[in-house]
C-alpha cells in the first residue's frame, strides 16, 4: 500500500501528471498569441471557432467589431516577432463546454510599449478542443504596470 501510494506521488514529477481542462483553456489562447508574435496565420485561425466574434471597447465607451479574416490577414502580414502581447491568467471559469477566461495584458510593438488592457475570451469545447468563441477587449496607454 505504502508503495502505491508513492508511486502515484512521485509520477508527476517524471511527466505522468494529466493536463486539465484549465491547462488545455490556457494552451488555446497562448496559441493565438504565439500565432500573433511568428505571424503565423495558420496558428491564429486554428485558434478561433468557425464563427468566433472580436470586438474592442474604445475609450469612450463605443464597441467596435473586428472580422476575424482581415484580423488574420493583418497579423499575417507582420514582421515576425514585431507584435508581443504579453498575459497575464487572471481568471479561468469552466463549465463543461464553456471557459470564460480574463487576460491583463501589455502589448509591445517592435519591441517598444505600445498599449495595455483586459482581454475577456469565451472559449466553446467541440470535437474535444477548445476554440476562442469570442474576444472583446479594452485598449489603454494610462495605467498600464510595466
């Protein structure tokens, strides 16, 4: 029994733990950003859901709609490594097919800071894979923690 039991706590440590639902959430997501910072426009498509919604918040309140095909195209056509969003996971809620996840997050461009905000993603579970559903955002150059 002794030894049981010290098998099943030692096995995490040479890679036999199991990935959660949160930790497959977070792998979706950090596709899309490495998708954004190699330009990759295969990574940030398989990110999305076939008829995922992206929005932004402007500073006056205005919601903004943006096509997920000219968002994909854009980033496409970047230089590799030129866009850098860096998250931060804030929060992650999951209810069987549904993740709501919350991303502080500083985005630097070229290398220099360009802006900082909330992404709010709502995640779907089909086909066993998580896909982004949804993205809405707000944008802001003040108080930004750099």
């Amino acid at each position: 029994m002794k030894i049981g039991f010290l098998l099943l706590s030692i096995l995490p440590i040479f890679g036999f733990s199991q990935t959660s639902e949160e930790d497959w959430v977070k792998a979706t997501v950090n596709q899309l950003f490495n998708g954004m910072k190699t330009s990759d426009s295969v990574l940030i498509r398989k990110s999305f859901s076939k008829n995922a919604v992206l929005q932004t918040i402007t500073k006056n309140g205005e919601v903004k709609n943006e096509n997920i095909n000219d968002f994909v195209l854009s980033i496409s056509k970047a230089e590799k490594e030129s866009l850098d969003e860096r998250i931060k996971f804030s929060n992650i809620l999951i209810d069987g097919n549904l993740a709501s996840v919350w991303t502080p997050y500083e985005f630097y461009y070229k290398g220099q800071f360009s802006h900082c905000g909330v992404n709010s993603f709502q995640l779907v579970k089909s086909n066993n894979e998580w896909k982004i559903q949804y993205i809405i955002d707000t944008r802001r150059k003040d108080n930004c923690k750099k």
